[in-house]
C-alpha cells in the first residue's frame, strides 16, 4: 500500500509539473505576441483549456481516491483473513489496537482501534509518531513494554519483530483506577506533644501554650484531611489517605515548625514527635509500624517526623531542635539506683564503647569503670587496640602500667571468657549493634545496659528483658 502512495504522489507531481510548463509557455507565447498566439487566443478557448484542465485534475483526485479506498478494503480483508473475523472483533472489544511497520518504520496498516479513534497514522514512521516507542526498537525481549499516551487515553505498547507487528493494549481505566487506589491507600500515624507533662500540672489540660498547639494541630489535620482521635491527653491517632500524605510530605510537614513556632518563647517548649505508616494494606499492622516509627522520633529527641514504609528504609523529617533533657531528680535518682543494683547483682561487669574508640567513648569507659570500683565489683572494658584511635591509645598505653593495664582491659576475644549467666555488659557512648566494639558479647550476654547521648537510628540494640530509659539515652535490659 505505500508503495502504491508513492507512486500516485509522484504521478500527481509529474502532471501538476506539466500543467505548469504549459501555463508557462502560453504566457511566453502570448505575452511575446510569437507564432500569431495572441491571435488565436480568444476568450472562449482559454476558458475551454482551463475546464479541460480542471477535468484532468478532478478525474485524477477521483482515481486516488478509488485506488485508496480499494487498497483499504484489501487491506482489512486480508487482515480478517490472517487473524479471523471473530478475533478482530475481540480485539476491539479488548481495546487492543494493531500496526504493522515495513523495513523502514513507516505504518502501513492499522486495525479498526485506530480509525474509531480517528488517529490517522498510515504511511508515517512510527518513531516520528511516538518517540517513547524507542525502547522497543531492536530490543531482544519479546516481553518487554511501555506505556504511552495518545489523545490522553493510556496505552501498554509491545513489538513482535520478526512480524514486524505493534500491539497496543488501552489501560486507560486501569491506570484510572490504580492511580485512585493508590490515593485511596490508608496511612496511619500517632501524633504525641513533646514535654508535655512537664508544662502541664496535676489536671490543668487548659494551659495556655498546651491550647494554642492543640488548636494548631486540629487546623492541621482539617486542612490535610486527617482523622484525628485522641489517645491520651498528649497523643493522638492520626488515620488519612496517601493523597493527604503526599500534600503533607510535599509541605515538609510544615506542622513541626508551626509548633515550634508557637512555644519558641516559653521556657520548656512544646514540640511534635509524630510516627506514620503507609504501603501495606493491614491498618493494624500499619498502626504497629507507626509507634515503632514514634519510638524511634521520641528516642532521637523528638521535634520530627519518622515514616515507616513497608519494605523500605525509614524516612526522616524534622529534627531541628536539639533533645529537651527531662531534669527530673526523682527519676534519674530511681534510674541510677537500678543501675547500681544490677551492677551489685551481677558476677562481673564488662564495659565496651564503638570500634574505632575515640576519647569520649574511652572516657564513659573510665567512667562506668570508677562506678564498678567504687562498689567493688570486678569491671574489665573491652578494648582491640588496633580498632581505637590514635589518640585514645596512646593515652591509654601512656597513662597506665602493663599491670595496670591487665586489670583494666581485655581484648574482644578473650572477653568471651569472661561471660557467664550472671555477666552485666554495659555499652557507651554507642547505641547501634554494628557498631560495637564486639558484637559478638552482645549475643553472649544476657544482661545489657545502654548509655548513649546519640539520637536513636533505625538500627538499635534490641534485648527481650525490660527496658528503662532517661536523656541522654540510658537504657537498662535486665
């Protein structure tokens, strides 16, 4: 069928360029008064030539059209002759349209899809019709696809090379309605107001500053369209969709500052620590995910927003502010006494710091070390020279005698020996398993206590005994 187009359009060329030639030499003819041509050209047969002309013209236009109209329907024969009358008709009825391309990309058939849908793409390269069509060509992976769009309608676009065939599936209304769902998806969060109870006292809900971050919130959560249910007096369930969710992301979250900003002044402010959830279709394992996501905002100083996406890595907003230390006598008193009790309790006592040791975490070593001896306990801290920093050893080779050292230190390995049911294992300055200086003594004891001034990662040490906590972080397992 192109071919056939070629031809009729070089036809038409020739005769326009005849046509014109003589037009031209009867105006030089005429114009110039040669050969007596101004003598016989009279009105009558001038209008007699053009009609003639007009006729050939029109003639040949009615013959294209024929010819085409005959090439179309052979055409469509043809192609109910290759794949069936019925399987055409259920190609429509699926929505699947089909182009065939010669050697040199250019359409030369097309089912009834794209004439019903009055996209005209016959005798056009393909490529030149839709560059995202690209991948497809010389791709060895029959399977592979893309998708494109034409006359805002959604297509899924795969070629059969060796055919040399196009097959486009319209998923116009599954894309519809899996954009809609994706929308729709439910994400859960739980909101709690930092510092809390130590602005407001007793029973008193009705603080100042605790109302005007309370009225923040509720306009917040109308404006996003968050579901809003209250847990305790600081804290808050929040349920929304992932469309409210990415209005909110794409605002960075704006809330956190608003909040900050409302109790800047005061002496203890009021911050958010808010946990969210989203990409997994449970909502009650959504809500477990959000606290976990809130522990871990609340252990990093709160002032954030941490989202747990289900199969990903957490994602962090916020954290302007530094951590609030709750300065609470009685509970550091009951927390340190705990301390001093699992340390008189236990056999002996290990102390580790991270790898690469560097003077803080050598001296919190010293530190806890002075506490064991104070209370007469037998202490070692776990210490590989060759993973420490220049620095913290050679203040630790400098400051003290070989004898000195023996009673102070144990390498790694040999502190595995040094463990028993009833061995206390206590870690500064560090908070993340991988980081430790033997890991391996994590797995060995069963009794752990962290003291850290980090903000809490994702990764932390995790033991199944009861966990006790202060700021800077102090956590007992025991």
């Amino acid at each position: 069928m192109g071919k056939t187009i070629k031809r009729i359009k070089i036809g038409a060329f020739i005769l326009i360029i005849i046509q014109l030639v003589l037009i031209a030499a009867f105006c030089v003819l005429y114009f110039n008064k040669l050969f007596h041509v101004d003598t016989y050209s009279k009105p009558a047969y001038i209008v007699l030539a053009a009609t003639i002309l007009i006729f050939i013209d029109s003639l040949f236009v009615w013959i294209f059209a024929l010819r085409i109209a005959s090439l179309r329907q052979k055409t469509d024969l043809h192609a109910a002759e290759v794949i069936g009358s019925d399987i055409q008709e259920a190609y429509n009825f699926a929505m699947i349209g089909l182009a065939v391309t010669n050697d040199k990309d250019i359409i030369i058939w097309t089912n009834d899809l794209f004439k019903n849908r009055h996209i005209d793409i016959i005798d056009v390269n393909i490529f030149d019709w839709n560059k995202d069509l690209l991948p497809l060509k010389d791709n060895d992976n029959p399977d592979t696809t893309v998708k494109i769009i034409v006359n805002s309608r959604n297509y899924e676009a795969k070629f059969l090379a060796e055919a040399g065939l196009w097959i486009f599936k319209d998923i116009t209304d599954f894309e519809s309605v899996f954009a809609y769902s994706k929308e729709q998806a439910p994400v859960v969060g739980i909101l709690a107001i930092d510092n809390y109870d130590d602005v407001v006292r007793g029973d008193d809900d009705f603080n100042d500053i605790v109302t005007k971050v309370k009225n923040v919130i509720f306009n917040y959560a109308k404006e996003y369209g968050i579901l809003l249910r209250r847990m305790k007096d600081d804290s808050y369930t929040m349920v929304c969709n992932f469309d409210s969710f990415s209005r909110m992301k794409d605002d960075h979250f704006s809330i956190i500052d608003k909040v900050r900003q409302v109790s800047s002044k005061e002496e203890i402010p009021l911050t958010l620590s808010i946990g969210l959830a989203r990409d997994f279709p449970d909502v009650i394992k959504l809500n477990e995910l959000a606290a976990a996501a809130l522990d871990i905002a609340m252990s990093r100083g709160g002032d954030q927003v941490v989202v747990s996406v289900f199969g990903s890595e957490m994602e962090f907003y916020g954290g302007k502010t530094e951590a609030q230390e709750k300065r609470n006598r009685v509970k550091i008193r009951v927390l340190a006494d705990s301390l001093i009790s699992l340390i008189k309790n236990s056999s002996n006592v290990l102390i580790m710091g991270h790898t690469e040791m560097d003077m803080d975490s050598l001296g919190a070593c010293l530190g806890v070390k002075s506490i064991c001896n104070r209370l007469e306990k037998p202490a070692l801290i776990v210490v590989d020279l060759k993973y420490t920093e220049t620095k913290a050893r050679s203040t630790i080779t400098t400051s003290f005698g070989k004898s000195e050292l023996d009673e102070l230190i144990v390498n790694s390995s040999e502190a595995l020996s040094e463990v028993n049911p009833d061995t206390l294992l206590i870690v500064v300055d560090v908070h993340i398993p991988s980081m430790v200086m033997a890991p391996k003594l994590l797995e060995r004891c069963s009794k752990v206590v962290v003291i850290d001034h980090h903000r809490r990662a994702e990764e932390y040490i995790e033991n199944p005994f009861s966990i006790i906590s202060m700021l800077p972080l102090l956590q007992l397992a025991n």
